[in-house]
C-alpha cells in the first residue's frame, strides 16, 4: 500500500488502532479519528509515524453530523489524497427493548448508520480507481444469540444494505465497498475477562475471543489491491458464532 492514504473513524483503541497499524505496516500514510481519548490517539500516531509513515489524529465525533465529512476533507488535506475509508467508529446500547430511550436509539443510529454514510458520502468523490471503503458490521447482524440486542444489531444490519449498494454505485469507478462482521474481540468495551465473556465465548465454534489483530488483517486485505475483485461481500470473522 505504499503511496496510499487511509482514514481509520475510532482509530484511537481496539480494532480501529489495530487496523491503523496493519495499514501503516504495510506502507499507507493513515488518519484517525478520536473522541475524548486524545493521548492514545496520538500513541497510535507515534506508532504509525515509527512505521516511517505519516500519521494524523482528528477529534471527531461520528454522531455529529458534520464531523465524518469534515475528517475526510482534512485527511485529504493534510495527507494529499485518500484511499481508503474504514468505518469502525461505532457504539453499542444494549437492554430489553421496552427500556431503550428515544436517545439512545437516535445516538446509535446517528453514529453507526448516519456517521458511515456521511464519511462514504465524502470519502467516494475523492477517491480514484482503486479506492476501498471498508466497514465494520458485527455477527449480530447474522445472529442474535440472546435479548437485548435489538437497537444495536438494526444499526449494523443498515450497514450491510448501505454496503451492497455502495459497491453497486461505485463499482464503475474501481472502488469497492465491503463489510467485515467480527465476533466477539477482546478490546476495552468488551474484555475477554468481563462478566459476559464466557457465554460469548462458548457461542463460537473456536471457544474463545478473537484479538483486534486478527479483524484488522482482514480489514487491511481488502483495503489492498490483492482484493480488488471484492466488493459487496460480508465478511465474517466470529471463530464461528454464526456456524
């Protein structure tokens, strides 16, 4: 990917920093975007800037309706180009659907659904042949183990539809869209030592939590040209929770 730039939405921890990281290992100059958690943003920067690639960290809110454009436009800005956009910025409200409030359902979507919209909205014009939007969905999409669930997995079922029809739209143009749906990770919103990691554990065929790492080089296999006949495809890495 050497000459590449990319955009990473909530790359400061997690899958979002893994996927940073595989993309500057493999020679892309990449741009994050944070919340509240600026000092590991800039670790990540530190780290992608150690790859001998250039690094970027944009305070950007995905449920704000103007930030995922206005993080594409200085990604391009301040990198000369972009190439590649992953969507991984996302939240989760999870509890019995009589409880979800009118602002969490709007918080959710504003952030999974619209934020990836928006940043896909900005992100295509700049791209030339070649160009690679990437999404983060989740096996909820695919399924439901238990209740509860039912706000979150609406919203990453949303983005599989925006998905297909993004490859439909820019498929004349070289530029492929796909998804990536990751079981159960070990990150800081979901340790694999919490209290609920031993039932999500036992619900896939490996027995266990998948690392950031392992989504992130799935990720970084679609965003290079070694997947350029790939596009409108949902890509499953759950240790078999869907099996």
């Amino acid at each position: 990917m050497d000459g590449k730039v990319a955009l990473v939405t909530g790359g400061s921890r997690g899958m979002g920093a893994a996927t940073a990281l595989r993309l500057a290992a493999a020679g892309a100059d990449v741009a994050i975007t944070y919340v509240s958690d600026g000092t590991a943003a800039e670790a990540v920067v530190r780290t992608i800037e150690a790859e001998g690639r250039r690094g970027l960290a944009i305070r950007a809110d995905a449920g704000d309706a103007t930030a995922p454009a206005d993080a594409v436009r200085r990604t391009a800005e301040a990198l000369g180009r972009l190439d590649v956009l992953v969507n991984n910025a996302g939240v989760g409200v999870l509890g019995p659907l009589e409880q979800i409030a009118p602002a969490d359902v709007d918080r959710v979507l504003a952030v999974n659904v619209r934020g990836a919209y928006l940043a896909a909205q900005a992100a295509a014009p700049l791209m030339t042949r070649g160009g690679r939007i990437v999404t983060i969905g989740s096996c909820m999409t695919q399924r439901v183990p238990g209740p509860g669930g039912t706000l979150y997995a609406m919203s990453k079922a949303a983005l599989v539809g925006m998905t297909k029809a993004l490859a439909r739209e820019l498929g004349e143009r070289g530029i492929t869209a796909n998804i990536v749906h990751p079981g159960p990770v070990d990150t800081d919103m979901n340790p694999a030592d919490g209290p609920y990691a031993a039932g999500q554990s036992a619900m896939t065929a490996l027995g266990r939590f998948g690392t950031p790492d392992e989504i992130a080089s799935t990720v970084a296999h679609l965003a290079s040209d070694e997947a350029r006949y790939v596009t409108g495809a949902e890509i499953t890495v759950d240790g078999g929770h869907a099996a």
